[in-house]
C-alpha cells in the first residue's frame, strides 16, 4: 500500500501514523462500494501500519464541530462526529475524506491524539478549536505542545463555491481565504485552518500543511469535486 507521513509526526517514535492514496483503496462502506473490497483494504491497512483493526475508530463524519473522546473498548458502531481524541494506546483513529482536510493531532507531553474531518463547514464552525480545547480540557494539553498535520485536500485552485458561501465567509470575518477570479469565486480552506490552529496557541512550526490539491491529483487521492461517485482515503494515527 501507498503511504505519505507527517514530516513533523514522523519525529516521535511512540505513535504511528499514515495517510493514505487512491493506491491504498476505497475505505469508505457508504459510497456503494463492494463491502468484501473495502474489508480487504483495512486489512491491508492495519497489517501495514502494523495496528489489529479491530480496534480501529472511524466517524459517521457529518460535516459538523462535534468532537468524540474514546475511552472504552466498544467500537462496534463508529461514532457521528468530526473529530476523534483519546490518550489510550493501541487504539488508532482515522479521519476519511475525498477533498476536505484530514488533520492527525499529537501532544507528545500528556501522550494524546486526535484525528479531524474539516471541510468547507467544519472550517466555518472552527472544529479544530473544538479539537483543541477538548484536548486541555479533558487531557491538560497545552496547544503549545501540539502539532498538527493536514494532509492532501482541495486547494483553491480547484475549490470553486457561489457568492453565498462568500457572503457566509465574510460574516464570519474569514475573506480573506476566498480568491476571485473572473467573476467567480473559490475558497482556500487551509488557510482557515491554519489561522484557526495558530489563534488556538498551536505554533507555527508545529503545524505542516501537504500543499496537494486532491481535484488537481485525482489519479493520486480521491476527490468527490472531481469524480462525484469515489472512494475515501485517510489519516490514521495511533499511540504505541
């Protein structure tokens, strides 16, 4: 399988991570796909990344800020949110998408991982504050002590959106990420994500943003602006 790692998660030795590629396969089990396919692909999944996969937690994802903490051992239903936290080891989290922003968290002080969903809502609602403060609150993480990896997604050049979505940007005073060109407008959603993670107290240098565009790459990723009817790739992330 095909694999692309954090530049900055690769430094700590006592969690594993990952994103995936359309090499990787469909891991999605709502988007019509053969259900023995997708099954194949974890399997290949968790041997590579070395991981028992069942005791993978993954996201009825929902385009919202809801954040999940995992603390129990029943995984059997995934939960419907955004975002994923816990402290437990051997317990990988994964975040799946086909063009919005997969971000893998880790606070090496208090040994704490997180994975999020952010598209064009999940950025508006400023899920990764949710994702941060959730991470003090039950956790004590410092944002100071977090880094945080986005990996491929759509990128403005791609991301074209209606005035509306303009209008609803600028409400919420984050224009500044919206591009016009002949009459149309487009959306640079890492860019929010980026200001949001700093303006949480995450610095600078913890933050890596893989500045590939998924609709730009559609034989590389998955991308639903591209292709409508495709797979998911992922972020995985889990503490040794």
């Amino acid at each position: 399988m095909k694999f692309y790692y954090s530049e900055k998660l690769t430094l700590f030795q006592n969690i594993t991570h990952a994103f995936t590629s359309k090499k990787s396969g469909n891991l999605a089990f709502h988007v019509g796909d053969d259900p023995q396919m997708v099954e194949k692909n974890h399997e290949l999944l968790s041997n590579g990344l070395g991981y028992d996969k069942e005791k993978l937690v993954y996201m009825k994802q929902i385009h919202s800020d809801l954040v999940c903490v995992i603390t129990d051992e029943n995984f059997a239903a995934p939960p419907t949110c955004d975002a994923l936290i816990t402290d437990k080891k051997d317990t990988p989290l994964m975040v799946m998408v086909a063009d919005c922003s997969p971000i893998l968290f880790y606070d090496d002080k208090k040994r704490v991982i997180a994975s999020a969903h952010a598209g064009r809502q999940g950025a508006f609602k400023n899920i990764v504050k949710m994702v941060v403060e959730k991470m003090s609150k039950e956790f004590g993480s410092n944002p100071k002590d977090i880094y945080a990896s986005i990996g491929a997604s759509i990128g403005a050049c791609c991301y074209e959106v209606g005035s509306e979505i303009y209008d609803e940007a600028k409400a919420l005073g984050l224009e500044y990420a919206m591009q016009k060109q002949e009459g149309s407008f487009y959306l640079d959603v890492n860019k929010i994500l980026k200001n949001q993670l700093i303006a949480c107290g995450i610095d600078k240098k913890n933050i890596e943003i893989f500045n590939e565009c998924t609709a730009c790459n559609k034989d590389k990723y998955f991308s639903y602006r591209a292709e409508k009817q495709t797979g998911r790739f992922a972020g995985v992330i889990m503490l040794k």
